[in-house]
C-alpha cells in the first residue's frame, strides 16, 4: 500500500518487481472496465478534444518552475502527461489558436463540455459496482483523490485568476475529466522511463485521454435525462444517492407529473403572472380626502337619491368599479399610540377634526388637548365614566353577568365608543357601530383608539350580520327611531339578538316626561310588547341621573301564539342569517325549539365556549375542509394554533405589542382568532358573501365579525389597522375582482407600518409580491413549498406624486 501510494511522488526512487506486477493489474482491469461500458452501452457520443493554447501552458510553465520541493516535481510530472502536444498536425492547424475572438468563442464551449465530463466521471468513480472491486482499485481511488487535492493546493498558489473566480479553465477540466487509469499508466511510463522522447510520450498521454473522455461519454448518454442536458456549467450536480434516484425515476411517470405537463403550467403561470409586473400607482384625489370611504363618499350616487327619509345617503353606495389609487396621508401623520393608553389618547394629527370636540366635550367624549385628543371615557348617557354604567347594568340584571355569560355586544350609535372601549375590562368584545354623519369622524375616533367599529347605518337594508348571534344589543341615546313603520327597525334587532339576550336601553323616554319622550316611551312599551320582549327592569342611575331599561327576547314561540293580533308578524319565507343587501322587512322571526338548531340553547358560557365545537354542528354535515363538520372545526382550530404558537409569534418578526386592531379577511371557523385570544388585542372576523356560511360559528365561540364583498370596498376609515390576515383570499378573488383594486383596499385600510400576512398559492404570492414591492412596502419574509406560499409584507409610509381625480367623490 505504501509502495503503491508514494512512488509516484518520488520520482527518483526506483522501481520494484512487485510495483510492476501492480501497475500490471491495474492496467489489465482498467481496460476490462473499459471494455464492458463499450459492450453495453447502446451507443458512443465522443466528447470533442480540446486544445489547449500554447500561450497558457508557456505560463503555467513558467508558474510551476517557481515551486520547490516535492510539489514541484509533481508539478513537473503532472504538466508533462497532460500538456496538450500538438504531435504530428501540420502548423497551420494550431494558427486559430492565437486569433483573440475565436479563442474566446472556443473557451466558453471548452467551459460548458469540460464541466460537463467532469461531473460524470466524479458520479462514475464512486457508483455501487466500482466500490465491489478489490484492493488495488481502491489504491488507483487514493491516487486520484491525492492528485487532486494537488492540483487545488497548486492552482491556489498559483494565484490563477480564473481559479479565483470559481471557473475552470480547459486543461483544469481535462485534468480532472481523465481516468484513474490513465493517471497510473503515465505515472507508471514516466517513473520507469526517463528519456528525452518527451513528445512521443505525450502524444501516447492525449491519446489516452481521448478514449477514456470517449467511454465518459458512453456514461453520459445513459445518465444524463433531458433536464440535466440543459443545465449551465456553473450548476452543482447531484450525489451519488440523488443521482440513483434520479436514474430511477425517470423510468416511470410515478407519483411524478411530466416535463411537458411541468413545462406547459410554467408557461401558463409566466405568461398569467406577465401580464402585469409594472404597476403606476397614483394618489386619490376626492374631497374627503385621506378620509376617504368609496361606498360611502360616493357623492355622485348619493345625489341621486330619490330619497334620504330613512338615511339612505347613509348607506353604501359603491363605485361601479373599485378605485385602484392610493390615499394621501394626514399632515403630520404619525404612527399610532399603543393600547391602552391609546384608549385615553390619540394623536390630534391622525384624525385632525376638533368640531365634535366642539359638540360634545361637555359630555366628556373628547377634548383637544395640545397635540393630542383625549377622552375622559365618558358619553351623552355616562358623562361620569363608562365602568360606572358598565357595572350599574350588570347590578340591575345580574343574568347579564358580563365576560360569563354576556361575550359578545352590540354597540347601536356608538359615538367615539367608550362603552366599547371599557368593556374590554370586562371580557366582553363590543361591536360598535355608527353611521358617517355629523358627528364627525366619531368611528374614525373609536378605531384610532384602538376599538372594534365600523361605520354602518339602521337604515333600509339589513346590517352585515347573521341572526341570533349577540349576547346584548345596547343604544345609549342613540337617536333611532325603533318605534316608526311597524317597529321595522328594533326588528331588525330582534333579528340578530340571540333568543334569551337582552337589549339595554338608556334613552330620554325611559325617565323624562316631556311630551314627546311620553310618546315614544307609550309606542316603545306597546312594539316590544307585541314581540314579546319582556321588561326585566326600569332603572336610574343617580351618578349620572339616566335611566335604563332593560329587556329580554323570549326562547320559544309560546308568546308569539297567543298574540291576539298578528301585529308585527311572523315572517313565513325569510331566512334570518341573509344579511347582505337584503331589505329590511316589518316582520320576526320565530324561536328556533329544535335541540340540534342553533338558538335553541345559550352557549357555553366564555371562555368555554371558545373552543368547543357549537353543538348544533353535526357528524352528518360535511364541513369546509372536506371532514364531518365537528372534526373539521376542531382540526382547523389546532391547525391555527400551531401556526400562530410556532410562526406568527416568534417566526416573522412582529412586534405585537404594537399591533391592537386585527383583521382576518377569510376567517373560515374563526381559527386565527382564537388563537390570539391572549394577547391584548382583538380581530374583525370577515367573511365573503361568496363563501361558505360560517360566521354565526365565530359568533358561537364568543367572537365576532361581519360579511363582506371584497370586490367593494370595506366599510371602515382609512388607516383603521394594525395587521390584516389573508388565508387563501386572494386567488379567490382573482376571478371575479380587479386585484390590484382589492389590494389598493388593504393599502387603505391598513396603517403606515402595518403588517400583511397572506397565505395562498404561489403564483398569487408572486403577484402580490410585486404590488406590495411597487408600493415600496418592506417584504419582511416569503416563503414556498408544494405551489403554496406565505408572504408577510410591512407597510410604508411612501405615496405616488401623481394625482387621480376620483369625479364620483368630487362635491
């Protein structure tokens, strides 16, 4: 082995019987190898041969006579075996060597083919077949592996700029390319013969190479499939156990689709994902400026009205087609204060509006106060504190028992949502609604300081939510007229109350005697009587000097069939969760007694109810996973905690004690939100009217949400978020919605520094990507596997120069 070994190093030393007998034997098996590949392989493609310039091997040459020692008479050997002679070829066949554009030309295919050979001998030296032979072909193996390593400490120290740069010039590539066979045969003739036939020598040495470069290619042509025929030089070939799957695999289709299937989806996604990757992005210009709401600043529409008796110029009116604009920003903007102190305070600069200030500061709604908006927490029925009334409530009817068995609230007229705003204290999630009117901005207020609103109106269509869905429905002077044409609207709260819940009532008719609150007051006992509504108490509350009423929608149908007249009556084809557009109709809804119906029984009280399957979900209903409906909300629930626990709280870099309010625009169960349920904020749960009807289960479990078309625009202010989810929406909406209007929504709706998290397909997420890219937002990570992909994207503070003028939006 040591003879074997080092012989070749040591030139001078000289040579033995047994070295013969060994260099014999590898020599006999090395051209058995050859033979067998040349009888089995079904065809020979020779690989070219190439020359080597004269000018390059002058100076490596000159280069290897710099070296001492040991290396340098290695070097010496190395260069004389595989130097590229010429031999017998008349002069003019070597002339286009020295011709500058050819030889370029020459070097780059030299490159490609020599890189090319040299990958496949390294797959060829170590294949399962060659490792059975015996202990001499492992000797050749050390041989070769030692020369390499070489030849890399000499071309290191060479200093060869090519080298250097990763390259590999062609006497490099025919180098490496040669057999371990032909290394000991010319090591073998150059330690046994020392003449001065130099050339014959290196002619016999280039011939060699040749067949074995020849039988290299045999092993190309069986191993090589399609793909890997187009691969550049540059690319890293597989290991010897890819390259056996490889070979494997390309002998049936398998689990495996083809490359022509590959190559026509490919050309589909380029040429889909191609049609736009430029984007002009252009500011809003309409007179609400950066307040701007499309479905409700569509002053062309609202002119148009026939009529505005029951605040029809309230409502959405959309744009035939979505704006694709951005909004400016407010002067001075500023990124907005953190909960809760943002509950007592909020930048004056964000929502820069001082009229309701104006109005109702002497209510303790808000007040300026230098550069801020505070709120002492009071309003019209609370002027001393909103925890004060919260409590009285409670005290009055304690069945209420708020944050038990009280989870979810609607807030009717809202103002800047104080009541909201402080039951968070209490566990209790308030929706607060109120319309875009006179009292300026009074949502805008409410989300800025970080509490659930949205701008809606008790009009003539149905609000955006399913029936027996709220826990309690509150109005605190909230200035709708339950009483007129047939109880119409305080039906429409009968709609969505829960049966069982309670409706609290602080108004001027329950405690006042003027003429006209002695009216309402006499027509109010009537209606709700008449649905059925029992009156649990009359309250006054000294602190504040209001008074309260409280009532109780029924849980069976017992009253509604003793009514001696039918007056409001009940509604016989209606069905109660059809929320969207739909026009409100004078009629109720009778109390669902089916045990396996939702309504029929009050929910487990919070936080149980959370995440325990609704037990109206049944076996026997398929759920929108494919699994029956109680395995696919529990399997969606622990999918999402997994995602949020290991992803979303430690993987994406969020800094979440900046982020309060959430959106979830395709919540599905409701999943994402239940699994934030501990930190300090809450999610507006969103589900699209064209998908499945699942939002009365995110009700179920103790949040809450609304419907929406997100080929309109969403009925909130401007910079209302903190961070929007998006689960598979997006390649939804690209069939039926303009996309780029749909994410001019999110860049609305979403605050400067904001964060968007979209999980979707992966031609979506390029897509998305190269808008978000256009708006100079910060992609914080992306990430892809198995055609489904993950993007989560900063919002920036950057807005178009150019101007669009918006003429529906223009007063």
């Amino acid at each position: 082995m040591a003879i074997g070994k080092y012989t070749r190093v040591d030139s001078r030393r000289p040579s033995s019987n047994g070295y013969c007998s060994t260099v014999t034997i590898v020599v006999f098996v090395a051209l058995c190898l050859v033979a067998v590949w040349m009888m089995t392989s079904s065809s020979v493609v020779p690989v070219q041969n190439v020359d080597v310039p004269q000018e390059n091997k002058s100076d490596l040459n000159e280069q290897d006579s710099n070296e001492i020692g040991v290396k340098e008479q290695v070097s010496d050997t190395k260069n004389r075996q595989f130097e590229d002679n010429p031999g017998d070829l008349p002069d003019d066949a070597t002339k286009g060597d020295s011709d500058g554009t050819a030889q370029g030309e020459d070097k780059v295919e030299e490159k490609s083919e020599d890189s090319t050979a040299e990958r496949f001998v390294e797959k060829t030296q170590e294949t399962p077949e060659e490792k059975t032979e015996d202990k001499t072909e492992d000797k050749t193996e050390d041989k070769i592996e030692e020369k390499t390593e070489d030849k890399s400490e000499e071309k290191t120290e060479d200093g060869d700029s090519k080298a250097e740069n990763g390259e590999l010039n062609s006497e490099d590539a025919e180098k490496k390319s040669d057999g371990g066979e032909n290394e000991k045969k010319s090591d073998s003739s150059d330690n046994d013969k020392k003449s001065d036939d130099d050339s014959d020598k290196k002619l016999d040495s280039s011939e060699e190479i040749n067949d074995t470069e020849k039988v290299n290619g045999q092993i190309e042509e069986k191993k090589e499939n399609e793909q890997a025929k187009n691969e550049s030089s540059n690319e890293v070939f597989p290991s010897v156990a890819q390259s056996e799957l490889l070979n494997e695999t390309t002998t049936q289709n398998g689990s495996w689709s083809t490359q022509s299937a590959e190559s026509k989806n490919e050309k589909e996604a380029q040429r889909t994902s191609n049609q736009k990757t430029s984007y002009n992005w252009k500011v809003c210009n309409s007179t609400a400026g950066p307040d701007f709401i499309p479905c409700l600043d569509n002053l062309q529409a609202i002119k148009s009205l026939r009529s505005t008796k029951h605040y029809e110029h309230r409502e959405r009116h959309c744009p035939e087609e979505a704006p694709t604009c951005l909004l400016p920003l407010p002067e001075g903007y500023r990124r907005s204060i953190e909960w809760p102190t943002s509950r007592e305070k909020i930048w004056y600069y964000n929502v820069p509006h001082a009229k309701l200030a104006q109005v109702k500061g002497h209510q303790n709604w808000v007040k300026v106060t230098g550069e801020y908006l505070t709120f002492p927490g009071g309003g019209t029925q609370f002027k001393r504190g909103a925890l004060h009334y919260i409590d009285f409530i409670v005290e009055s009817v304690p069945d209420i028992a708020w944050g038990k068995r009280s989870r979810v609230v609607l807030d009717v007229g809202c103002g800047v949502a104080s009541f909201g705003g402080f039951l968070f204290d209490r566990d209790v999630l308030a929706m607060s609604l109120a319309p875009k009117d006179e009292h300026e901005a009074q949502v805008q207020f409410a989300l800025e300081r970080g509490i659930p609103a949205i701008s809606a109106v008790m009009g003539t269509k149905r609000l955006p939510f399913p029936g027996k869905v709220f826990d309690v429905v509150h109005c605190a002077r909230c200035r709708v007229p339950w009483h007129i044409e047939g109880g119409k609207l305080l039906l429409e709260l009968n709609r969505v109350l829960r049966p069982g819940g309670f409706f609290v009532w602080s108004a001027t008719p329950i405690y006042q005697k003027l003429a006209e609150d002695v009216e309402i007051w006499k027509a109010m006992k009537e209606l709700t009587k008449a649905i059925c509504w029992e009156l649990l108490s009359i309250s006054k509350d000294t602190i504040n000097g209001v008074g309260i009423a409280i009532y109780k929608k029924p849980t069976s149908n017992e009253c509604y069939e003793k009514r001696s007249q039918n007056e409001p009556p009940i509604c016989t084809s209606d069905e109660p969760n059809a929320a969207w557009n739909v026009p409100l109709q004078a009629c109720m809804h009778k109390v669902p007694v089916d045990a396996t119906e939702r309504g029929s029984e009050w929910p487990e009280q919070w936080p149980s109810r959370l995440d325990k399957p609704p037990y109206w979900l049944l076996s026997s209903q398929v759920g929108v996973y494919g699994k029956p409906a109680p395995e696919d909300f529990t399997a969606d629930n622990e999918h999402w905690k997994r995602v949020v626990t290991k992803s979303y709280l430690n993987g994406m870099g969020i800094n979440w004690t900046s982020v309060r309010n959430v959106m979830d625009m395709r919540a599905v169960y409701g999943g994402f939100a239940a699994a934030v349920k501990d930190l300090k904020i809450w999610v507006m749960n969103v589900v699209s009217v064209d998908s499945p009807d699942t939002l009365p289960i995110i009700y179920e479990r103790g949040l809450f949400g609304m419907y929406h078309d997100w080929c309109e625009s969403f009925s909130t202010y401007p910079r209302s978020y903190d961070l929007i989810h998006s689960d598979h929406l997006f390649s939804k909406l690209k069939k039926r919605c303009n996309l780029v209007a749909v994410v001019a929504e999110v860049d609305r709706i979403l605050r400067p520094e904001g964060t968007l998290i979209v999980r979707d397909e992966v031609e979506t997420i390029n897509e998305l990507e190269n808008m978000v890219r256009s708006m100079q937002w910060e992609v914080r990570m992306t990430y892809s596997k198995d055609k489904e992909g993950l993007l989560c994207v900063k919002k920036s503070m950057w807005r178009p120069k150019e101007l669009e003028t918006l003429k529906y939006a223009i007063a």
